[in-house]
C-alpha cells in the first residue's frame, strides 16, 4: 500500500541527482575556461601555444565518447558516474598541480586530456538517462536539464570572475572545483536507478553495443540528426566565442559591454531551456526547432546589421533563445530508440564537439578576410540549414516520449 511514495521519493531523487549532475558538469567545464588566461600566464605559454593546450580537453571528450556507450552496458550507472567523475576531477587536479607547483605544459595537456575523457563519458551518461527519464514520464524533461548544465556554467564563469578579481590562483581554484566535482558525484551517485539493459546494450534481437560502435558511423539516422545539430552548436559556440570581441572590434564598444552582451546570451540561452518542455510537448520538436532556428537567424541578422545599441542587443536575446533548444532536442532525437540510445547520442555529440572545436578558428580565419561581421553569415547560413532539415529529429508524433513509451507497453 506504500510502495507508489516510495517509488515516487525514488524517481525524485533520482530525478534530483541528475540535475545536480548536469549542473556540475557545466561548473567544472566553465571553472577551467574562465582562467585560461591565468593558465597561459602560469605556464608561460603565448597565444599559439595556449591554443594547442586547450584542444586537449575536446580531444579528450571526443575518446570519452567513443568509449562511453560500451562502457555504460557492462557496469552499473552508479560506478559508471563515479568513474567518469573521478577521470574529471583527477584531469582538473594534475592541471591545477601542473600550473601552480610544477609548471609542465605536457602535463598541463595531460589534464585536460584525462577532463576530457570524463566528461565525455559523463555526458553520455547524463544525456541517455534524461531521455530514459523522458519516456518514464511521457514528456520533454531534456530542456530542462540542459538548463541546470546552462546554470552551471554561468556559476563557474561567475566563480572563475571572483577567483580572478580576488586574485586567487588558478591552482587553488581548480583544486576546489576538482574536490566538489567529487563530493557531488559521491552524495549522487547513491540515488542514480539503472536505466534497464535496453538503454545501454541494445533491445532483444539488435546486434551487440560493440557491434552497434563500430558500424553506427553508418546509421542514417545520426547524421540526419548531426546536420540538425551542426547549424545550432555552430550558432551557439560562435556567440561563446564572438559575441564579447564583435562588440568591441566592429561596434566601438567596450571590453564590460562585450561582456553583458554575452552575459545576456546565456542567460537567453537558459531561459529557453528551463521553459522549452512545454512548448515541446504543446507543439512537437520540428516547429519548435524549426521556429527557433529561424528567430536565431532573425536575433543573429540584428545583431550584425543594426545601427541601434538596443535592437543589437534585442538581437542578442533572440538569437540565445533561439539556440537554447538545439543541443537538448538533438539528444532526445538520438535516444528515442532504446536499443540504440547510448551509441546515438555519443555519435551526436561527437559530432556537435567537433562542430564547437572546428567553429571559432574557422570563424577566425574567414573573419580574417572578410570581419567578424561578415564572417558570422557563415553562422546563418548554418541556422538556415538546421531549420531546413529540423524534420530530421521529428517521430511523427506531437509528444514523441508519450508516443513511444506507450508503443512500448503495447
């Protein structure tokens, strides 16, 4: 008679962990961003340089997620977590050595390389067990934990500007990051149910995970969904990345005006997020992607060709909001077969990181020729091509989690 609270304080807590996951796996990537320059000046590296030691992070997450989707058939959720977790805290602890006690580049790299590899593997985690917790309740919930992921990133960047202003150390800085990455995977992990072998090593009668590894490179269905995402992860790394320099360089503003701006774009970002679901739910993921490919085309148009602060920055809120939905809805669409969930959405993934690695020097160099205003038409250009091909993540439902769990109990 008491087993429907018990199963509801379950699901909750569930539920709960894994917000808090998708939160501090943003702190940590935004804690070790927000003092790169701090990283540059310990280990006396020049801008050249200091590029090359970033790229170990993506390289890292590119291997976590290969991995990750075999390794997530073969072991419980909870170790896996503390596992990929333990990879993540250890990369940031050996950067934090590495840049405050024995300042070694190699190793510096290493770090991040060892961050790389768990956080792509954490997010393999994360982004399958939101989509199994999506059909467990028949509605969008994916929004809203890349709206924790979006929060915890404006706290480490809010907590990498603290540091910075109170001249803090990037080693000590990082080392409390590392500790609380941690100690948040220990208190989570506890509450974290096994999502069901048919989210990780594939549906009675499918072909094996390492089987599904090696040739899921030729599943239509990923790149149809990696066209989707190429558009709104290119649109939405471009303003990470541009935003703050465009102000300054192209408009006449100011290094504090660049940075509201920005500021307001992931606040747009997150926004959209928290308050996506329902609009998932109400209008299906193809208009709602579709729309929001298009007002991302509008925001972006405005911010580039308008002579008035305002309307720029009217811009910039759409042009976040627009974006906000991207990433989230890709991976639902990635994780609506069970069978094929965990490798789908490593494969997606995979591709929006190489879409975010690829995205700013290319930007760089076209800006080159052309200015960061003109070069950012590439970005449109993109949106235009997600919007097009926004049918990609459609199930041919209007409540595709709804849809598909009862097709399951059928």
């Amino acid at each position: 008679m008491n087993q429907q609270p018990i199963r509801t304080r379950r699901t909750s807590a569930d539920r709960n962990s894994l917000f808090l996951i998708f939160g501090v796996c943003g702190i940590a990537l935004a804690s070790w961003l927000s003092r790169t320059p701090a990283l540059g000046e310990a280990l006396s590296l020049d801008s050249r340089a200091l590029g090359i030691l970033i790229f170990g992070m993506p390289l890292g997450a590119l291997v976590g997620l290969s991995l990750a989707p075999n390794l997530l058939g073969r072991m419980r959720n909870t170790i896996f977590l503390l596992i990929f977790a333990a990879l993540m805290a250890g990369g940031l602890a050996v950067l934090a050595f590495s840049c405050g006690h024995l300042p070694l580049p190699a190793a510096a790299f290493g770090g991040l390389v060892v961050f790389g590899l768990g956080f792509g593997g954490c997010e393999v985690l994360i982004n399958v067990k939101g989509a199994s917790l999506e059909r467990e309740r028949g509605r969008s919930l994916m929004p809203l934990f890349h709206a924790a992921f979006s929060m915890g990133t404006i706290a480490g960047s809010a907590g990498g500007v603290l540091a910075s202003f109170w001249n803090i150390p990037a080693a000590e800085h990082l080392s409390v990051v590392a500790v609380v990455v941690l100690l948040s995977a220990f208190l989570t992990a506890p509450f974290l149910k096994d999502m069901g072998r048919a989210y990780t090593v594939g549906a009675p009668g499918r072909i094996s995970s390492t089987s599904m590894s090696l040739e899921s490179w030729m599943d239509r269905r990923i790149w149809i969904i990696g066209l989707v995402i190429i558009g709104l992860a290119f649109g939405e790394g471009s303003g990470n990345d541009w935003i703050a320099l465009a102000v300054v360089e192209t408009e006449g503003g100011t290094e504090s005006g660049g940075a509201a701006l920005l500021m307001l774009f992931l606040t747009a970002v997150t926004i959209v997020r928290a308050c996506g679901g329902p609009l998932l739910d109400a209008f299906g993921r193809v208009v709602v992607l579709r729309t929001s490919a298009l007002v991302a085309v509008v925001g972006l148009s405005a911010f580039m060709w308008s002579p008035w602060a305002v309307l720029a920055a009217a811009g910039v809120v759409l042009w976040g909001a627009g974006i906000g939905l991207g990433f989230p809805v890709c991976m639902s669409a990635a994780a609506d077969d069970p069978g094929t969930a965990a490798v789908r959405v490593g494969k997606v993934a995979q591709i929006g990181y190489l879409v975010s690695l690829i995205g700013p020097p290319l930007l760089g160099f076209v800006a080159h020729a052309v200015g960061i205003r003109m070069s950012l038409m590439l970005t449109v250009i993109l949106l235009l091509v997600s919007a097009v091909t926004a049918p990609g993540v459609g199930t041919g439902a209007r409540k595709p989690h709804l849809a598909a769990r009862l097709a399951i109990d059928k």
